[in-house]
C-alpha cells in the first residue's frame, strides 16, 4: 500500500484511551509487544505499521537505563516512509498499571509527548533509503512493565506496544534478556601489555573493547540492519600464521558478524602478514589489523579466535551497550 500525503495538522486523539491492557485468554501474558519487521531499507528491524516506524525498540523486553534520576531511559530512532510529508505525534502510557511516558534528555522539563514537523526532518537514511526521515528521541519510564506509544500521523493512529525494563546504569551492561552466564557478562579487566598499553587476552592475541568491556553505539553506527563498532587485533611477535575469528550473542538470540557493507561476513580472517601499521607498535615485531564488528542488538557477545598454531584458540567477552 502506498500512500500520498500532504503536510497537513493532525489533532492527538486521547479520549478513546481505556485502562485495560491488550485482549487475551485468562492467564496469558497481557502484554504483546509489536513484533518487529525488516521494514526500512537497509536498516535496522522496526515496530509499527506505518508511515512512522521505531528502530531501536524491536528487543523484548526493551533495556531502559536509569542513570541518576527516577526515569529510565532508551534511545528510539523514529523513521518517517520516503511518501510521507505530514506532521508526527507521539504519546504513551503503561498498559493496565498506573504510568507514564515521558520524552527527552535529562530529568526535568522532560516532554508529555513527541512532535516532528517537516521542518525537523533528519536525512540520516539519505544513503541507505533515499527519501526516508528519521528523528532521533529518548523514550522515558519510571518502571518496568508494558507501554504502548501511539503514533499520529495524517493517516491515522498507529499503536506500538513494548515491555520495558528498567535497570539502574550500573547493572546495564548485561541483557535485558538475563544471561547464560550466570546473570552476568563474563569480560576481562583490561591490563597494561607494553607496548599497547591496556589490553584484554593473554597472549598470543590481544585486543581492547573500552572500558569494562563494553562497546557503546547509537543509531549512527548502523548498517544494513546491523550496529559496527571498530575492533583491533594484535599478535605478539614470533605468532604467525592467517587468524581465524568468529563469534555469536551469548545471553540470546543473536548473530555477531564481521566487516563492512549491508551484508557483513559471519567469520573474519586475519591474513598472515599484517595489513596495516601502527606506529610504536608494529616497529616492534608486533601484527595489528584493525576490524568492524557487527551486531544487531544490546547484549552479551562471545568471540573465539584461533590461529594455525596448536592450543592458540582465545575466547574474549564483551558487551555491546547502547548510548546513553
């Protein structure tokens, strides 16, 4: 279905809000998150019907992060289809409790609702999906539980249901989702290798993910469905051989893949002779090649690298966290 608009003012239905949460048989769960769809090109899974669509809200339950105040808070990417030219509002609500959603930065003057106009349409999908606009926002909550925003547009009401879960920052490096792993992510404490400095492994390979292991994007490090985040390697002098590196989520469902492009790989092969120099470093003797690791969701990632040598298989941890 296409659709032909205009930019014309649309009036935020309220009233017709009841206090009930979606049908259901008895003892079901009376929350059912939209589930999410391969809908904007070239981009990351999103909610909604259309002609505004949610990225960065497709995790169930989706992680809110509570970072010195009462209200948790989750980046959403808004995506406006390449047809649409109207204004956008958006409320929400908890489902069947007491709740509120709020939007914005910080903790006061935080907004009752969302509102983007023409004049405020972003072109970050100019390259991917030619003709879409996005806007950038913070949805925020109290609790955990199930909330529901509806989205007005000249075409109508769109409702997008998610369950939330609100953590306080320190405990939200692991997955909303809980762990295999005992709840928590099992990341190595970075230590001083000379001459790279803070490292994580123990030799012969070694690499570095940030502090306490985490990797933070947002929503500008998305690629074809998939966040990318820069990753060294580093061989110790006197290794040889091609480096075999490959990886998947450990606390849920999940893919972690290599490279650039729409399509990235599923494993990475590091060459023998190093690609790349780094001054200080590779004057040393030691191999360094720079990468991109890929990932579609917040969580738990273990990687596996094996080079030609035998008992050189490592196992490193890290989190992929969103921007705070």
């Amino acid at each position: 279905m296409r659709f032909v608009r205009a930019g014309v003012v649309v009036v935020l239905l309220v009233a017709g809000w009841t206090a009930a949460p979606p049908g259901g048989a008895a003892g079901a769960d009376p929350c059912r998150p939209t589930v999410a769809r391969d809908v904007v090109p070239n981009a990351l899974p999103a909610v909604g019907a259309g002609p505004v669509y949610a990225l960065l809200l497709a995790e169930d339950p989706a992680l809110f992060v509570r970072r010195g105040d009462d209200w948790g808070s989750h980046k959403v990417l808004w995506a406006g289809d390449a047809s649409y030219a109207g204004i956008v509002r958006i409320i929400g609500r908890r489902i069947g409790e007491p709740g509120l959603v709020r939007f914005g930065s910080g903790s006061e003057h935080l907004a009752r609702r969302l509102h983007f106009s023409p004049d405020s349409y972003g072109h970050g999908f100019e390259t991917s999906a030619p003709g879409w606009h996005d806007w950038p926002s913070s949805v925020r909550v109290r609790t955990s539980g199930c909330y529901e925003l509806r989205v007005q547009t000249s075409e109508g009401v769109d409702r997008i249901v998610f369950r939330a879960e609100v953590r306080p920052q320190a405990t939200a490096g692991t997955s909303a989702a809980g762990t295999s792993t005992g709840g928590k992510c099992p990341v190595e404490d970075a230590h001083a290798v000379a001459p790279l400095g803070p490292v994580v492994g123990s030799g012969p390979l070694y690499t570095s993910f940030g502090p306490r292991g985490r990797l933070e994007y947002g929503p500008g490090d998305a690629e074809g469905g998939w966040y990318r985040r820069k990753v060294a390697w580093l061989a110790e002098p006197g290794s040889t051989g091609t480096v075999q590196v490959r990886g998947r989520r450990v606390d849920g469902r999940g893919e972690l893949r290599f490279g650039e492009g729409p399509a990235p790989a599923a494993s990475l092969e590091l060459p023998a002779e190093s690609n790349s120099f780094l001054p200080g470093v590779s004057d040393q003797g030691w191999r360094f090649w720079p990468s991109l690791v890929r990932f579609r969701a917040p969580g738990c990632y273990r990687i596996e690298v094996r080079t030609g040598e035998p008992g050189t298989a490592q196992v490193f941890f890290f989190r992929a966290v969103p921007q705070p």
